[in-house]
C-alpha cells in the first residue's frame, strides 16, 4: 500500500492566517492555462471565417476571454458554492444565515458549477454575437469544454493532495493510505478515486484538443464532454465514499450518480443533433 500525508497547506497568508491549500492553487491554475487555451481557440476559429489581419483576430480574441473569463469565475465559485450546500448538505441549516454559503470553507460541488456555467455562458453568448455572430451559445460550449476538461484534471490532483472525496476501502496493491483524511476518518487503504478521474480528465482534454484542430459541427465537442466526463463520474462514484447527507434521497444511487444522470442526456442529445 502507499501511504499519503502531505501538507494540504502550500501556505498560509501572513496577517489573514488564510491557508492557501493545493485544491485552491490547482483551481487556479487551471483557470490560468484555460484563458490561454480558450484564446487560441477563438483565434483559430476567427482565422477559419475571416480575412482579417492576425493581429486584429488577437485583440478581438482578448476582448471576448477577458470578459468571459470574468463570467466563468464567477459563475464557478457561485454554482460549485450553491451546489455543495443543495446537493451534499441539509440546506436548511443555511436558509437562515445565506452569507455562510459564499463564506464557508467547505466543498465545491462540480454539478452545480457545471449549471452555472451552462446559464452563464447563455447570458454571455448574447453579447458575443454581438462581436461575432458565429459564436452563439453551442460553439462557444464547444470551446469551454476543452479548458475545461484540463481544469478538471487539475482540480482532482488537487483533492488527492488535500486527501479529500476518499475512495472506498480497498486491499489492491494500489491503494492509498491517507495520513490525515479531510473528512477524519480512520486511515485505511483506499481506491485513488482522485487520481482516476483526473487521467480520465486529461485524457479527454487531449481528445477534445486534437478534435478541435479540424472544424467541427456546433455542439459536437460539448456533447462529446458531457458524455464522456459523467459517464465516467457516473462510474466512479462506485470507488467513493458517499459524500451527501441526503443519503435517504439519493436511494440506491449516490447523489453523485443521480445528479450526473441529466448531463449524460443533454450530451447525447447534442451529439445527435450535432450529427444531423
């Protein structure tokens, strides 16, 4: 078995003594290659339908992920926030106090971003026309779904270091030991179930990637995305411990299952009408 204890702190901002832990860096950083990522896309794909100079694709390409990634950040953080304490707490225990949402500490729920950022990115697809009548809702979803793939790679590499959504108990010789579970409980070995969603993740990155090279018909990469990343979640939520408290709601499925069911529709459904 292998045993995992690091310091979940990269550390801690003098003053505030606000720890500044890896999920967050990670978070972060994958925000930081996206905006590059999604950049390069809007040029390429400008670059396809017009005759402008580069330069001038550039800036425009600039103006649109300036402000978009204003609306992704906001939009992840409110939706991952709002989605934990509806999906995986009692909500009624902050009904009366609504500001320990935003200033919790605790989880992220990766539904409830995916919800915000669909409704955020409806919201903003009607000024991007704007600027460019190609970049409606569907082709700008293809383009968020590649960095977006990528994040969330990074941000499971970040839970395995803050030891946190634990795997079942397991005795295959890849088992992790966690020296100090985020949620305490007795170290034992567990399935990396982290690290398993993170090399599906980037491995779809890089089929997205390659697939965005050639001009693809609008909603082909988002539903190919939705598909293949909660299928997936879908899978593993068999490899975790279940982390909602509305255990009596999720049933026989975890909430992780149930809430993966819908997304899993909507792709396939894209893919279809992306093939006609």
């Amino acid at each position: 078995m292998i045993y995992w204890d690091p310091n979940p702190d990269v550390f801690i901002i003098p003053v505030l003594n606000w720890p500044i832990k890896w999920y967050g860096l990670f978070f972060a950083l994958g925000f930081a290659i996206g905006f590059s990522l999604f950049k390069n896309l809007l040029v390429r794909h400008f670059q396809r339908s017009s005759s402008e100079p580069i330069s001038d694709l550039k800036k425009k390409a600039l103006q649109i992920t300036d402000r978009l990634t204003l609306y992704m950040v906001v939009a992840t953080i409110l939706g991952a926030k709002l989605g934990h304490f509806l999906f995986y707490e009692d909500p009624r225990e902050y009904l009366q106090h609504p500001l320990e949402i935003l200033l919790s500490r605790e989880g992220l729920a990766s539904h409830g971003a995916a919800i915000a950022i669909l409704l955020a990115l409806w919201i903003f697809s009607r000024w991007s026309k704007k600027i460019d009548p190609t970049l409606d809702w569907l082709r700008l979803l293809d383009f968020i779904s590649i960095p977006t793939a990528l994040a969330g790679g990074f941000i499971r590499l970040g839970n395995f270091l803050n030891q946190e959504i634990l795997g079942t108990p397991t005795q295959m010789p890849w088992g992790v030991v966690f020296g100090h579970p985020a949620d305490g409980s007795f170290p034992l070995p567990r399935h990396p179930v982290q690290l398993y969603e993170a090399f599906v993740y980037f491995a779809i990155f890089f089929l997205l990637w390659r697939l965005s090279q050639k001009a693809t018909p609008k909603g082909r990469l988002i539903g190919l995305f939705l598909v293949l990343v909660f299928a997936f979640r879908f899978f593993f939520e068999f490899f975790k411990e279940e982390q909602s408290r509305l255990v009596g709601i999720a049933g026989a499925l975890t909430m992780g299952q149930w809430l993966s069911i819908p997304f899993i529709l909507l792709g396939a459904a894209l893919l279809w009408r992306s093939r006609r």
